[in-house]
C-alpha cells in the first residue's frame, strides 16, 4: 500500500481556478451582508437552512459560555444567559420564514424546504422555551 497524495473526498471542481470563488463564497458568510440577504430569503435554500440554524450556533455558542461564565460568578446577570436565548429563538423564527421563501439551487423539491421550515422552528422553540430554565428562574 503506498501513502499518495490523492483524497477521494475532494471534489473534481476543485481545482485552483476554481479555488479563490470557493473562499470568497466562504468568506461572505462572515460579513453583515451575507446575514441580511440570508434573513430576506435571497440565499439559496440549503445556505439558508446550514448556515441559519448551524453556522449562527456556532457563532451563538461562545456569546452563551461567556454569558454562563458571568452568570455563575456574578448570578444577577443570569437574565442575560436567558435573554440570550430568546434572542437566538427570535433570530432562528426569521430564519424559518427565510427557508420558507428561498429558493433550491437544485430541483430539490418542497418536502426539502417543508422539513427546513418544521426543523427550524423546532430549533427556535427549543430556544424559547428552554430560556426561562437557564437563568435558574
């Protein structure tokens, strides 16, 4: 067996001429722009869904670890774990009326964006629901 260099899991699109669009499309996922547009719908269905409920937990987590930090030592900032919470419910409530409205890149059909919408709103109720609990109110 010998060690190539080769990834089976590299896509054939990858290539060098290809690879700047690729982290440029990347890197807009970062900026003010690229959220407002996700939010308005304008993204495509499956950007919206990924980066909507998971990109921004990614982001929300560590806003949540300081806010629990803060909290255990100082407890009467424990509301801002909580509105923490609600303010990520509210967030993933837009993000489910943006899935609703955004548009496949591929001929995915509305069962896709049906299971989005139902997934999100599970996620933004999850929010909601759990935020009067984390504040140990």
């Amino acid at each position: 067996m010998t060690n190539t260099p080769h990834d089976d899991h590299i896509p054939a699109d990858l290539t060098p001429k290809n690879e700047g669009e690729i982290q440029a499309e990347r890197a807009r996922m970062f900026t003010f722009g690229f959220w407002k547009s996700l939010l308005a719908g304008h993204e495509g269905l499956g950007d919206t869904f990924w980066a909507g409920n998971y990109l921004a937990g990614l982001l929300f987590l560590p806003v949540m670890v300081v806010f629990l930090a803060l909290a255990s030592f100082v407890p009467f900032l424990a509301p801002l774990l909580s509105a923490s919470f609600v303010v990520f419910g509210v967030f993933l409530l837009g993000v489910a009326r943006a899935v609703a409205v955004a548009q496949p890149k591929g001929n995915s059909g509305i069962g896709l964006r049906i299971v989005g919408v139902i997934w999100t709103l599970m996620n933004a109720g999850m929010c909601l629901v759990y935020s009067p609990f984390v504040a140990g109110q």
